[in-house]
C-alpha cells in the first residue's frame, strides 16, 4: 500500500481522435494544463486544436509517432508535464512505457507495470484468476505446447472449442473447431496468424459456448487498497469479434448476478494489485453462469455508458487516483439511473465488406434541437469537426453517439433519433448499418448474444 500523493498540474494526453478530446475536456474541467502529441497526419487535427500546447511526434505511421516511448516521454518532459494519459490502444498497455515514465518521474495514469503484465498474457492471467476463484471457461492454458497435446485437450473439452493465442487481442487469433479431424489445420493456421500478429504462437483452447452474451465489468482500484465496481455493460452486438453497439446496465440481470459478477471483477483486480480504471470482461451463458474471459487494464472505448447510468466521470475518477486520492465513492455510495447505449460511428463502408473510408469530412453535425432531444439524452465523443479530413493512418472510428434513457426503450429510441439526426458528409459512414442493428426487431427484443450480427446478416446487411 502506498500513500504517494503525485500532485500534477499539466497533463499530456499520448493519443488522438475522440479519446484525447474526450480526456482532455475533464483535464481542463479539473483546472490542469493539457498537452497533446501528434503526428504529422494530425499537425491540424482537432485534438491538436483543443490543447493547451502540441507536441510532433514524428511522421503519421504509428510506430513512428504515438507508439514512439521516447519521443513521447521527451514530450512530457519538454513542456513540464507531470502526468501521461495514454488513451486506448497506442501505448496505453505497453508495460515497458510504463517502466520508463516510473524512470523519468512522470506520473502514468493507468495501472502499474506489474497489473499490466499479469494481465497481458491470456494464458498466464487465467491461471491467476483461477487462484483468485474467478470461475473460467472450461478449457486449458498450460505452457506445455504440444500439437498432440492440445488435440488431446480438446477432445477431452468436448467440440465446438475455441483456439486463442495467449498474446492475442483485437479479435486476432481465434478460431471455432467443430472436430479433432479438423483441428490440426485450425491450429495450424492460428498459429501462423498469432505469430504474424503478435510475434508469439502459443494457444489456449476454450470451450466454445455457443450463444454466450459479452457482458464485462467496470471495476476501479485506488492506491490505498480500495476497489469497487461500476456495474457492467453488454457488448454482444458484435461484427467478427468486435464490438459495435454497447449498452448498460445489461438487461435480464438478477441484482443477485449483478453483485456475484461485481464482486468476481474486484477479486479480479485485487489479486493483481490493480490501481486504476479496468474492465474484467466475462462471457454469460443462457444459465446464468459466467466466466472470466479477461481483463482489460485501461479505460474502454465503451466508458461512457457507465459514466451515464452512474452519473459519475470515469476520467476525473483516473486523475485523482493518479494523483494518490482514495477512490471518490464506496460500493454502497454507487447507483444505476436509467438505461444507455453507445453507438460506434466508423468511416467504413458496410456495402464494400467494411472497408475503411477517406476524404475531407465536408458537414459532421448533430442538431439536437431539431431532432427535439436535450443534451442530458445525447452525448456525442467525436475526435472530428466539418472540414477535417480522414486519413487511412489510423483506426477509423470517427465519433461515439452515447444516449441515455429512463429504460432501455426509451434509450433505444433515443439512440434512432440521435442516428437520424447526425448529418455527415464528404465521407462513407457505417451509419445506415447502426441504425438497421438499432431498429432491429430482435435487437429490440433482447434476443441478445455474440452471434446476433451473423444471426441477422440477411436483414442487416
Ligand atoms: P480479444 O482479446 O481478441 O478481443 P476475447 O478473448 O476478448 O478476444 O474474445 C473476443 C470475443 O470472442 C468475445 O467477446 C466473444 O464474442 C468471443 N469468444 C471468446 N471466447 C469465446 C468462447 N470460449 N466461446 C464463445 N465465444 C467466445
């Protein structure tokens, strides 16, 4: 336990798009200074133009310019920046970054290297869990790597299973096998793609469930031994294992589920000596049962439906455990109001097999008003204004519509005006595709699990 109190008045915030606007807007509600970093692709970009003050980082690649550890900790130093914000993605769960800011004195906001690691490994965090009495799908994660071996694992888990490599992420590295005749060539191709992706080729082998929900567990760790957890979100709407829609809290759960899922995701956090925003992420059968899938050690692009059924702000909650305070709330002090949804708004085109899109962006607008709904129903996180241009450098999600209700009906209601009434122009969007999942009769009436887009491919694409 640590009573460190790190005092910082000017935040640099190492990433772009909507999450460095999003962070920044709390940074300078918070009275700090904010410094943004940037690549030559984003010299004008509107995270640029929000900051205090801007730092190059290098040319648009990333690996020259955001996942760059020195330049960017040159940054923080050059302009007297106390503290990083890393965002998602980028550097924000690259533990060695974390190790040099611990070496330069900067403050990261995140967890410590050491929660970062344990959790980094799929493999190795599921054996932590199963100490920590997190239940697992059943499956196996040892070191042994065997071909044989593994075709014997997974004929004693009973096919369908599920292959993932143990460095995996983002939806890379997986793959279903329906028998032990088709396995070897299923491994063998997870395993090309594992290395390619992740430099790394071991796998685990999960039983496959076949119509789980996502359903994932905001949880909050200070430094002084305090956890909670903010309740959860269902991210089972989800195109190739990646997410589209969220919402929360998720429907159909039992107050009884909902702490057992809660309180797992704090046992989670603690038995890695979490400090932080993090995310335990389960899989929920139609029974009831959960397991543990893993835990995500930074803030999520899907954050705001939680800050907008708790009323509380995720980001000002990382600051101030960042600057050595106790969390602001206790378990009991935490509530859920109403009901929220996000929609994820990407410059892709959904009739081009969602192929990502460029171009100027000549109107990005949202007249509220019009559409007759106030601000308290409609949060727009948006990295881009009218006039800016998207260029095929980075991840191609353009703006988060975050809409909240007094039940999930009306928030879903709400969620089709919203979509409505976003005018966008000069660049192809997956809108159109958002609002026919978000019409959807059977999105509507909860027939809610990680297949529902595949389900439906017929009347959604
Ligand atoms: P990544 O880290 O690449 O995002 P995850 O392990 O989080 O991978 O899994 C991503 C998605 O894949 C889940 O949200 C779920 O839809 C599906 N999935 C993962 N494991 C299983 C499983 N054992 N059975 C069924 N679906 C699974």
């Amino acid at each position: 336990m640590t009573t460190k109190v790190n005092k910082f008045d000017t935040l640099l915030i190492a990433n772009r798009g909507e999450i460095a606007c999003r962070v920044m807007r709390t940074a300078r509600r918070m009275g700090l200074k904010t410094v943004a970093v940037y690549s030559d692709a984003d010299a004008n970009a509107r995270h640029v133009r929000e900051a205090d003050e801007a730092v190059r980082l290098g040319p648009a690649a990333a690996r020259e310019s955001y996942l760059k550890v020195d330049a960017v900790i040159e940054a923080a130093k050059r302009t007297g920046s106390g503290a990083i914000h890393p965002g998602y993605g980028f550097l924000s769960e690259n533990g060695a970054f974390v190790n040099a800011l611990d070496a330069a004195g900067i403050t990261f906001v995140g967890p410590p290297a050491s929660a970062i690691a344990a959790m980094g490994d799929k493999s190795s965090a599921k054996a932590r869990m199963h100490n920590a009495g997190v239940p697992l799908v059943p499956g196996y994660h040892g070191d042994d790597q065997d071909d044989d071996l593994l075709r014997a694992e997974a004929d004693k888990i009973g096919y369908p299973v599920m292959l993932k490599a143990s460095a995996g992420g983002g939806g890379k590295g997986m793959r279903v096998v329906e028998s032990t005749e088709a396995f070897q060539a299923a491994l063998d191709g997870c395993r090309r793609e594992s290395k390619a992706a992740f430099g790394d080729d071991r796998m685990l082998i999960e039983k496959y469930l076949v119509q789980p929900r996502h359903v994932e567990v905001q949880v909050f760790c200070d430094s002084h031994g305090n956890g909670v957890y903010l309740f959860e979100r269902d991210c089972s709407v989800q195109r190739r294992h990646q997410k589209v829609l969220e919402e929360a809290p998720a429907p159909g759960m039992t107050p009884e589920l909902r702490r057992e899922m809660g309180e797992a995701a704090v046992r989670a956090a603690q038995e890695i000596h979490y400090v932080g925003a993090g995310t335990v992420e389960f899989l929920l059968d139609a029974d009831g049962s959960f397991y543990f899938m893993e835990m995500n050690t930074r803030l999520q692009v899907e954050h705001p439906v939680t800050e907008m059924i708790t009323g509380q702000d995720l980001v000002e909650w990382q600051l101030r455990v960042a600057m050595g305070e106790p969390l602001p709330l206790n378990q009991e002090a935490l509530t859920i109001t109403g009901h929220s949804f996000e929609a994820r708004l990407y410059a892709e085109d959904p009739e081009q097999d969602f192929l990502p899109a460029t171009g100027t962006l000549e109107r990005f607008a949202l007249d509220l008003a019009g559409a007759g709904l106030t601000p308290d129903q409609v949060r727009l996180d948006s990295g881009v204004e009218s006039g800016d241009v998207v260029s095929m450098h980075y991840d191609p999600m353009l703006a988060k519509l975050i809409v909240h209700g007094v039940d999930r009906d009306a928030a879903l209601a709400t969620l089709n005006r919203a979509l409505a009434a976003l005018d966008v122009q000069g660049v192809v969007t997956n809108r159109a595709f958002l609002q026919r999942l978000a019409t959807h009769p059977g999105f509507k009436n909860l027939e809610l699990d990680t297949r529902f887009i595949e389900r439906n491919e017929a009347t959604l694409f």
